[in-house]
C-alpha cells in the first residue's frame, strides 16, 4: 500500500513545500496541482498577469494576447546570440532594448501550468511561515513581479521588488504603482534594509555574479528569515556561463549560512 502511494503521489513530490512536507500539506499540493491540470489556463487566475497587458493594448480577447506574444517570439534566439553579457552594463542594455521577456513572462503567468505550481508553491511555504500582512518580504530578481503580485493579492502588503533596470522593471512600475517599493540592482549593493522574507526565483542562472548578490542578500535577511529560492542548472540560451559556473559555491555558502526546509530551494537563516 505505501509503494502504491509513493508511486501516485511521485509527480507532486517536486511541489512539496519542504523536504519533510506534513500530510496536510501533501494533501493540499495534490489538490491545487490536480485543479491546475483539470482547469488548465482557468486554475489560479489570481495568479495571471495577462489582464494588465490586454488592458494596457486594449486587446479584448486572449487570442489577440497570443498573437501578439507569439509574434514577440520571433528573432528571440538571433537576438540573444548577437549580443555579448560579458558585463553588468551589457546585460542591463540587453534586456532594456526589447520587451520579448515581458511577453513571455506574462504567458506564462497564465498559460504554464509549471509557473502556477511554483507560484503556489512559494505561496504555500509563505503563509507557513507567517500570516502577517506586514512581514517584509523582498523579492529580489523579480522580473515582472508575478510571485509577489500573487502574494499581495492574497493579502501580503509589504512587499519590495528588485531588478536590474530592463524592460520588465519599467512594466512592473507601470503596472503595480504604490502596491510596491521598488529597487534597481545596479551591479552595485543596493539594500540598506532587513527582511523577514527573501525570494530569489528564477533570476540567479542570469545574474552577472550571483555569488556577491546572494552574499548581500542573505546580509539583509534577519535572523530566522526565509529564503524561498530556486537557482537553475546549467547554461542554455538565457542562463549565463558564469552564473553556471558559480553555482555550486553559491549554494554552498547559502548552506553555511542557513538551515536547509528543502534542498536548494527552501532555508531559514541561522
């Protein structure tokens, strides 16, 4: 019986909120990854950003939202192989002078069951950790802000997003006015304040030195604050050789430094 179990339960067990998950929270992370597959692009719209940018191009329908996200697709590949991110300035330059990352973002924000199982994911770590609608939380690497929009939704409301200066930092602005404090990474070391909550979601394969920014952020995490991360692996075309290549000492110091909930993606600073 507890092989079957293990063998049904096996493709949720990447969504778990920690390694040692209680029941209830299994329970809770099949039923919100089963209403994910049944209702597909409907599940959690909570979670979507599309309506920002229909709203923003008066666009009534969501074809007309794909098309123009299909169309923002194309020279993708071209354009990121042309141009060199040797440098803090470069990647900045880069991801300033198109918007396709705004586009695809926000697709999948609504369109990928994975994103929405990550978002509940990190949400469901969050609310484990405190229900108080002041806890600070900074989302470091943001991009477009979907995590921590979701999160506001959901009644969080002291919320700091942070990114370098690109075309999904002005959207977010944009979009989120005063809901949020914002703060540019500029190569530099950017935060004077402490948190009770960081995530770094998605952002450090493409960071110019993920070791530095992490070594700064957990500086400006309190003690006993929670790290929701998740640094990927490898190097394809959007994750950064470098970044690749100081992963294993990042999460070795990220280790050193905190108490490990679930393996490279959940830690509580000692």
């Amino acid at each position: 019986m507890i092989i079957f179990l293990n063998k049904l339960t096996k493709p949720f067990k990447r969504f778990y909120p920690y390694d040692n998950s209680s029941i209830f929270a299994k329970i809770r992370t099949i039923i919100q990854c089963i209403l994910i597959k049944v209702l597909d692009k409907y599940a959690y719209s909570k979670i979507s950003l599309v309506s920002y940018l229909k709203k923003e191009n008066k666009f009534k329908t969501d074809n007309q939202f794909l098309e123009k996200y299909n169309e923002s697709k194309n020279g993708f590949e071209e354009l990121w192989n042309s141009k060199e991110r040797l440098t803090q300035e470069q990647i900045e330059s880069f991801y300033s002078e198109h918007d396709k990352d705004v586009w695809r973002q926000v697709y999948l924000s609504k369109f990928s069951r994975h994103r929405k199982k990550c978002v509940l994911m990190a949400y469901n770590v969050l609310r484990d950790y405190s229900k108080d609608s002041q806890v600070k939380i900074l989302d470091y690497g943001c991009g477009c802000g979907n995590y921590s929009n979701y999160f506001y939704k959901k009644g969080y409301k002291n919320i700091c997003l942070a990114d370098i200066r690109s075309s999904t930092f002005d959207f977010m602005k944009k979009t989120f006015g005063s809901k949020f404090k914002y703060i540019s990474i500029d190569g530099t070391e950017p935060l004077s304040d402490n948190y009770d909550v960081v995530l770094m979601l998605d952002c450090l394969a493409h960071a110019y030195n993920p070791y530095n920014s992490v070594k700064h952020v957990i500086d400006h995490i309190e003690t006993g604050g929670l790290i929701i991360m998740y640094y990927e692996k490898g190097v394809d075309n959007t994750h950064l050789a470098r970044a690749h290549e100081q992963r294993e000492k990042t999460m070795d110091y990220i280790k050193s430094k905190c108490k490990c909930l679930k393996d490279e993606e959940v830690y509580i600073k000692l």
